[in-house]
C-alpha cells in the first residue's frame, strides 16, 4: 500500500527510509536501477556492507552532524525521544544550509534524484525543512524487516545492540516519532524479505506507486539488479513473518502494521492504520522517561571502552572488503597501543 505520487514540474526527490539492518542498502541499489540519480560521491563497500552502502558521503557527513547537535549516537543506537527545543538549535539551521547548498550543486541538474544515508527518518524533521526549503517534491520508500532477523544482523556487527531487547527499541525509534511527518508526503513501504524474494516485482511495485517511468532502459535494468545485484544468499536470516515470540509487544504490533503496508492486498484501511500507528507513537512517547535511561546506561558502558574482542569484531565488519587478517592484526596494534597511551595519561 502507497499514497499516490504527487506530479508536477518540480524537481523529485525519493528519500530511502529505515532503521539499520533492513536491508536500505539493498533497497537503495534497487532505486538507482529505477534510473533515481544518487551521485557519483558514495561511501565504499566495507565487510559490513560488501555490496555497497549507496550513501552520499557528504551527506552523510552532514547527517552524522545532526545526530550529534541532538545528542544522538550517529550508530542508530540512541532511543530516547526528542524534545521540541531541541530543533531550534542554531547550529542545525547552519547545517540545513549547508545540506542545500549541497544537493543543489550536487543534484541541480537532476529531475529525479535520491539518497539514503542512516538514520534520516529518526531526524526527519531537519530533512523536512531542507527539501521542502529545496521545494522538492518528496516522496519516501520505508524499509523493513522482521524484528528477530535484524537482531541477529545485528548480532554479528555489535554485541550490545544484538539483544532483542535493545533492538526492537531501535526499531521503534526510528520509525513511530515521525512517521505521521512521513505519511504527509507519498511514500511506500518495502518488507526486505519480500524484496529478496521478488526483486523485480518489488521495483515494479515502488514504479507504479510513485509513479516513476518505466522506459526499455530501466527494465533492462532492473532485470539485472535481480539476477545479479539481488541473491537469495544475500539473506543470512529470516524470520517467519507470523513468528512473533520474545519480541516486544508495541515492536511487534508496528512491524505487523507496517507489513500490512507492504502487502498492498486486502490491506486495512489507511485511516485504521494511521489510528494504530498513532496509538503505538503515543505510547512510545510515554516511555521517554525509561528510554532516556536506556541511553543514559549505554552512554556508560560504551564510556568504559569496548574489549579487544569486540574491537576486532567492529574494526573487521568495517574494513575495505580486501583487507586481510594481517590488516586487521595491525590496527588492532595500533588501536591498543593508544588506548593504553590514554589510560597512562588519564592516571
């Protein structure tokens, strides 16, 4: 299910939405075979990522930057609720400018342009303002994916974030705070599993709900992203969609709303599903108090630096996809040797 795609002569602009680990990058890829500009900046594969991140490096610098102005972790990892106040920070004024400045040499030229960095929904209303300043005319596509498989995604990149705990609270923040900001403008929601398994009906799918052009070049296109981009193999893990167990309630009851979405068949109502969402963004909101605590007490552990194993573990999954044993053997070296350094001088 999707709001219809608005039309006019404004320039486009399709935003790639979702928490971490809900396969964006891949969804991202998909885009760029729909014939969506993403530019010619984009961060590298790492091991995390070994096909491709398909993110702005400028804008996601620029993003990085916002998060910190908001106190938030730029890893996603941040679940407390943002206050008002906090977007009327001058500094996030300094860096909207400085994000149009950037989208205007770097897109100008581009009718249909696109871009996906992490954690733009949790900071949706500073995105908000640049493109709607831009006059942009916006649409979303929100990815998804079934909360028990992006823990055990997780699992393998941080420890700490691999408790399904911890993660369903991530899940939750980075879509129910503004996801009625979203919903304003056209959007399509995509479950990654659905994607893998049908990637060329997904892009389809995207096509027809945003109304993107569909020429002999983009099926071409988009006819080799889902034989040679998208594989089964791709997919480490999935979880029954039905298959709801030691997941949190409120977690759950937005991945089964959000899936309703992208089923698009016999799907609720949008008024019941905007009721539903806004009742689960209600009660997150009403446990800021507790979310708070949550970053407060990870802030604390994180303060207390990680183990060697879990250096080795973060510092491997973000290495060129080349590097070697040898490589990650030296930085570890080099990383302790600072560490120890620092302690020395801290006593």
């Amino acid at each position: 299910m999707a709001h219809a795609a608005s039309s006019g002569s404004k320039q486009r602009a399709i935003v790639v939405l979702g928490p971490g680990r809900c396969g964006t990058s891949t969804l991202a890829r998909g885009l760029i075979a729909l014939d969506i500009a993403f530019g010619g900046r984009l961060k590298p594969a790492m091991r995390k990522n070994p096909r491709g991140f398909f993110e702005d490096l400028d804008l996601l610098d620029i993003n990085y930057r916002a998060h910190a102005r908001l106190n938030l972790r730029r890893n996603g990892s941040s679940v407390g609720w943002i206050a008002d106040a906090a977007w009327r920070d001058p500094d996030l004024a300094r860096l909207r400018d400085e994000a149009k400045d950037l989208i205007r040499r770097r897109f100008g030229g581009c009718p249909l342009w696109g871009f996906k960095v992490g954690g733009v929904m949790r900071i949706l209303p500073f995105w908000e303002q640049v493109l709607t300043e831009l006059e942009q005319d916006v649409s979303y596509v929100l990815a998804i994916r079934h909360p028990a498989s992006v823990v055990r995604s997780r699992q393998n990149l941080d420890p700490r974030r691999g408790l399904q705990e911890k993660s369903d609270l991530e899940f939750a923040a980075q879509i129910l705070p503004y996801f009625a900001m979203m919903a304003r403008r056209p959007y399509v929601v995509v479950d990654y599993d659905r994607l893998i398994s049908g990637a060329a009906t997904e892009l389809h799918r995207i096509a027809r709900h945003l109304r993107l052009p569909l020429t002999a070049e983009v099926e071409a296109a988009v006819g080799r992203y889902a034989t040679e981009f998208v594989s089964v193999s791709y997919r480490h893990d999935q979880a029954h969609e039905r298959a709801g167990d030691g997941i949190n309630p409120l977690t759950w009851s937005l991945y089964r709303r959000l899936l309703d979405l992208a089923r698009d068949a016999d799907a609720p109502a949008d008024a019941d599903i905007a009721l539903d969402l806004a009742q689960l963004t209600g009660r997150f909101k009403a446990m800021s108090s507790t979310l708070a605590l949550v970053d407060d007490l990870e802030g604390e552990l994180r303060r207390r630096g990680p183990t060697l194993r879990g250096m080795a573990m973060t510092m491997w999954k973000h290495l060129p996809t080349a590097s070697t044993l040898a490589d990650l053997r030296q930085l570890l070296k080099s990383r302790s040797a600072s560490r120890g350094n620092s302690h020395a001088i801290g006593r």
